[in-house]
C-alpha cells in the first residue's frame, strides 16, 4: 500500500485494563442468561440502549427491546432445545470477545425454511464493549449460510468459494499489477 495508511484500532485504543475483570463477570453471566433460555431479564446484563449489530441476515438491533422483538424471540422460536458454547472468549479492558457456535434443534421457520426437526451446529463470533457493568455495543457475526446449509439449502447456488477448495473450480486471480 502506498501513501498513508487507515488508522487503526481506534475503539480499543484507550481501553481500561483495570475494567477487564467486571466485563468478564457481565459476559459470563450473560452466556449463562442465554443458556437459560432468559428474554425479560436481560436487561441485567445489557444497557437500555444497546447497539447489537449483526451481519447481513441477522440485522441491527438498537435498544434492549428490538433485541428481544426482533432477535432473541425468533431466533428461539425457530431453534429450540440450544445451547451456547464460547470454545474462545478474550478480555481486555471494556472490551470481550468470543468465537462458538449454538446446538439447536430447528423447530420453526429460518430464513424461509420451514422446521425440519435437525439438529444444527450455529457458529458465531461476538465482540462486546462493556459499559457501566453492562453490554453498550455487541459487534455478531452469525454463519447463516452454513445453517441452511445445514437444512439442505445453499443459498451460495453452488458458487461457494469451497468449489476452489475441492477442486471443482479453478480460482481467478488478480490482474498483474506493474512493477
């Protein structure tokens, strides 16, 4: 890259190190509300106007009311019998992050896909920015694709980049750049 480079970093540079002990108390207590299956409750672990901000799919929820409306509910009413598994979680300062995935049974509609009653794998990762002991902003991405994957529809049509990966399809590469 030439010329100046993009700053970076800029959320976590004035991080508090000192705070990194409670925001691992909120997040654990957090995961435990999810599995537990918590919706009006949870307010105990997020603040009022909280940013949850997912991939394409998942959408943004502003405030702990459009999480629960517009996410946790259908969210349970299409997986049931889950389970949260963070296999990674990193804390610094105000800041948390976690990689896992849900084990969930899909009993209701998901992205158009009526319930089949299979148990899927759901991956995830979630960065969290804590504040005043409670969850202010949380950064998601939710592996939809490899869930209806996972149902029997491709929602790639069969143009995933795993073709490159088993050979299928040959990857295109850039265009020679001058020297």
């Amino acid at each position: 890259m030439k010329g100046s480079r993009p700053e970076q970093a800029v959320l976590t540079r004035d991080t508090d190190l000192s705070k990194t002990g409670e925001t691992r108390r909120v997040i654990e207590g957090m995961v435990d509300g999810l599995n537990d299956h918590r919706i009006g409750d949870m307010g105990e672990f997020f603040a009022e106007g909280f940013r949850w901000m997912g991939n394409r799919g998942c959408g943004t929820k502003t405030g702990l009311t459009e999480f629960q409306r517009n996410w946790q509910k259908p969210f349970q009413a299409a997986f049931g019998d889950k389970v949260c598994i963070d296999e990674a979680r990193l804390y610094m300062g105000e800041w948390a992050a976690a990689l896992g995935r849900q084990e969930a049974t899909h009993r209701g509609p998901f992205l158009g896909i009526a319930a089949t009653g299979k148990r899927v794998t759901i991956r995830y990762m979630d960065f969290w920015r804590v504040e005043d002991g409670r969850i202010a902003d949380n950064w998601v991405m939710v592996d939809f694709a490899d869930v209806a994957a996972q149902l029997g529809v491709d929602l790639f049509g069969g143009e995933g980049w795993e073709r490159f990966d088993t050979g299928e399809a040959v990857p295109p590469e850039p265009p020679a750049t001058p020297a």
